[in-house]
C-alpha cells in the first residue's frame, strides 16, 4: 500500500510567517510605509514653531503696552523700563488689586468698566493709581472727583496753572479730549485747566494712603503722541513714582472662572488631580477585565421554526425585501449544493448547471430564481421563495 504523498507549496507561494501577525502587513511595514507623511508633518510642524517663535508677540489693542502701532503705548512702557521701572500687565481686577497691595503703581485704562467693589478695593489698597481716560468714565469709589465732558482741541496749548511737580515738569499739553471736576475736593488738584473746574490732569489721595493720580485724554500716552509737547515728560513722571508698575484695561478683562476667586484654596487643585489620578489607578486595579467570548447555552430551548418567523416578521415589519430575498436565495443555494454534492468554492456557474441537469429545468429560469433581481413587493417576494422551494424539492426528487 502506497503512502499518500504530501504536496508542499513553493517559497514563492508560501506566505511569510511572522509571529504575532494575523492579517496584513506588520506595524514596522505599516510605520514604513507612513515615514514620508511623518517627515513631512514633522517638518511643517518645525517651521511653524519657528515661526512662531521668532515672529515679535505684538497686539493690536488700543493702548496695550505691547502694541507698537499709533494707538499703542510700547514706545511709553519701553521709556519707564529705561528709567528702572518694571512694567507688566494684567487682565483681571483681582489680579490688578493684588498688585496694589504689594505696593506696584496701578494703571487703569476704561475704569468705567470696573465695578463699585473693585475701584473701592483699589482705593483702599495703599497703592498709587493712574486712571487713563476719563470721557464717559465713572470714578466713584476712587475719589470725590468726577469726570467731565469739557475739551480742548489739539491746536490749544494748555499751560499747567499749579504746583503739581509732574504737571510743571510737563510744561504744556496739545489740547485734551475730557477732563475731571475736583467738586471742591478735599486736597485734590487740578492742572492744565481746559474750563471752569475742568482739568485736563489732576490728583487726588486715595482712602488707602496712596494717590490718585488721572490723565483725562489717554491718547497722550500713544506711540503717535507721546513726543508732542509734554505729553512724554506728563506720562513718564505720573507712571513713575515706584520701581513696580502693572497696566490693566478693564474692558479687556477676563472672565473670572471659579479657579479664580481668592475664596478657593491654593491646595484644591492639586487635590482634585491626586483624586483623579487615585480614581483612576483604582479603575485600572479593581476594574473588570473582559476576557474572550465564551459559549454558554440558552436557558431556554427555541425551535428553529419560531426563529425563522421571528426573523420574517421583522424583515416584513421594516420592508427590508432585498434581505429577506438574499436569505432565502442564499439558504436555498447552500442546500442544493450540498444535494448536488458540490463543495464550498463551487461558483455560480457550477451550481446552476448541477441543478439544471438534476431538475430539468431551463438554465435561465434557475438563474433567475437564485440570482435575479429583488422582489419589488411582498406578493413578488412570496412567490419567489414558492419558487425557490420547488427548485429544491425537485431537485432532491431525483
């Protein structure tokens, strides 16, 4: 008796093997075959980090101290850092009235946009406080003075009338959009007066200890103006009085957040990050694991007969015809074959004409039935499945 000889397939046709791999190509072959992406996005990603370190942080925002066009003050903040003084900025009032407290000089541009609370903080602070613009402006909670319409045109030269050592340093001023009324104020003065009890510049103690000290057009301190008449010697001198200044527009403020509020505990946050990280590490420990799908049997026993209605009925209850077809076809097709004794990779073909020869019947009509189109409505797809049925039944008739 022979041995049965065993075929072994050639090198070439024998797939290579590599541990771990199921389908397709390995990640190397997969990270391979994406390194020109990588190095492209690795490249666009340095040219704009260089770019973006190297382009100048510059703003837009009028009277921002890092803002180098006309309606900027960088060239101002650029001179009080010559002469020693360490200028930043703020976005919020807290921020803004925690400075004061440390003893910094507080520059307020739009003070109106501040509330009653905050400008009475500020006032209470100890701190020196320059107000920036006060057209339209409420200093209340500040000091007893009050902002104005009355103006001078540019062409007006406005000399200082007072003893103000910064207003006398300055000389002159090319006219003011708004001013300040003292109302009488106790020890406040005013300078550059552009009408009756109309100021161009004055100053004012704060409740705190400190001084007020308001600028009523707050153009003078512009890129564009600080060098016309006094404006630079003004703006220098009343900006300057300590080593510490912090500048605050209060109508581009920030949202105060939760995380914000001087009532929340330095601690909090890095004990909601221990708590996150605490909870997670528990999820990962104690969490269940999910292993492979296991078989179990059905608690209940369901007849293949019930199944199939099931089934049918929820194909006629969405019309899914195109399905309901398929499955038929499909079952009618797998059983023929195994009638017929055609194995798996019989195609098409193949099993149309077994069941044309063991049935008689034309070779189109059992195309048609086993392969043609959908059924367009319930009757059409009922007398298909009555004609898939006789196929089959003369077929195993012989």
């Amino acid at each position: 008796m022979s041995s049965p000889t065993t075929t072994t397939p050639s090198p070439a046709a024998r797939p290579e093997s590599r541990p771990g791999q199921v389908v397709g190509a390995t990640p190397g072959e997969r990270l391979r075959s994406w390194r020109p992406f990588l190095a492209a996005g690795a490249l666009l990603l340095l040219v704009a980090l260089a770019t973006l370190w190297t382009s100048p942080q510059s703003s837009k925002v009028p009277y921002a101290i890092d803002n180098p066009h006309s309606d900027g003050a960088q060239a101002l903040a650029a001179l009080l850092r010559d002469q020693g003084v360490n200028v930043t900025s703020v976005s919020s009032a807290d921020a803004a009235i925690s400075a004061a407290a440390d003893g910094a000089t507080v520059v307020v541009l739009n003070v109106g946009d501040l509330s009653d609370y905050a400008r009475s903080q500020l006032a209470r602070a100890g701190a020196d406080v320059v107000v920036l613009g006060t057209l339209y402006q409420d200093l209340d909670r500040l000091a007893d003075i009050t902002s104005t319409g009355a103006s001078a045109g540019a062409d007006a030269s406005l000399e200082p009338a007072c003893t103000d050592p910064d207003a006398v340093a300055a000389a002159s001023l090319a006219g003011s959009a708004g001013s300040v009324s003292l109302d009488g104020a106790e020890e406040a003065v005013g300078c550059f007066p552009v009408g009756e009890d109309a100021y161009a510049y004055a100053t004012a103690p704060l409740t705190g200890g400190g001084t007020l000290r308001v600028i009523a057009d707050p153009r003078i301190v512009t890129n564009a103006n600080l060098t016309t008449a006094g404006n630079a010697a003004l703006a220098i001198r009343a900006l300057g009085h300590h080593q510490q200044l912090v500048w605050f527009d209060a109508s581009q403020a920030v949202s105060q957040t939760v995380w914000d509020t001087p009532m929340l505990p330095p601690w909090l946050p890095v004990l909601l990050f221990l708590g996150v990280v605490v909870v997670t590490a528990l999820a990962l420990v104690r969490g269940r694991r999910f292993g492979r799908l296991v078989s179990e049997d059905l608690p209940v026993v369901v007849r293949a007969t019930e199944t199939a209605i099931g089934r049918g009925r929820l194909y006629r209850r969405a019309g899914d015809r195109e399905r309901a077809a398929q499955a038929l076809r499909a079952g009618t097709a797998l059983r023929l074959g195994r009638s017929l004794g055609l194995g798996p990779p019989a195609g098409r073909g193949e099993l149309i004409q077994a069941a044309a020869r063991a049935s008689g019947w034309p070779v189109a009509e059992i195309d048609h039935a086993l392969y043609g189109p959908t059924p367009t409505d319930d009757h059409a797809l009922a007398d298909l499945a009555v004609r898939l049925e006789q196929l089959e039944s003369e077929v195993h008739q012989r």
